[in-house]
C-alpha cells in the first residue's frame, strides 16, 4: 500500500484520490504512524456491505 506524509497528502489530495482510485488503498502517516486510509467510494461500498436498500434493511430486522 502506498504511504503518503499527512503534508504531502494535503497538498496533493486529487492525487491521492486518483491514486485511491486506481492503485487501491492509500495510507495517511503522521510522524511515521499510520493514521488513516483512502479508499476509493467503489472500494468502500464493497467493504461495508452496504449494498442494501433501507427498505430490505428494515424487512430484516427481528421487529417485523
């Protein structure tokens, strides 16, 4: 995973995104700690599940 300084990531953040985007994830250090990542939105979709509607949601839960 490619690492990018927090500066260098600010300065640059089309960059990164585009990176995100193409390469996959990218990491954020600050001091030479990982601080966070930059997913691309396809990237996050896919990883949080979250690709049900709120109404199938709903027909899910215990409550009904």
């Amino acid at each position: 995973m490619p690492i990018w300084q927090m500066q260098d990531a600010k300065a640059k953040l089309s960059e990164v995104l585009k990176c995100a985007a193409s390469e996959g994830p990218q990491s954020i250090t600050v001091h030479g700690q990982a601080v966070g990542v930059v997913l691309s939105q396809a990237m996050f979709a896919r990883l949080s599940g979250n690709q049900q509607s709120l109404l199938d949601f709903m027909r899910q839960s215990p409550l009904v």
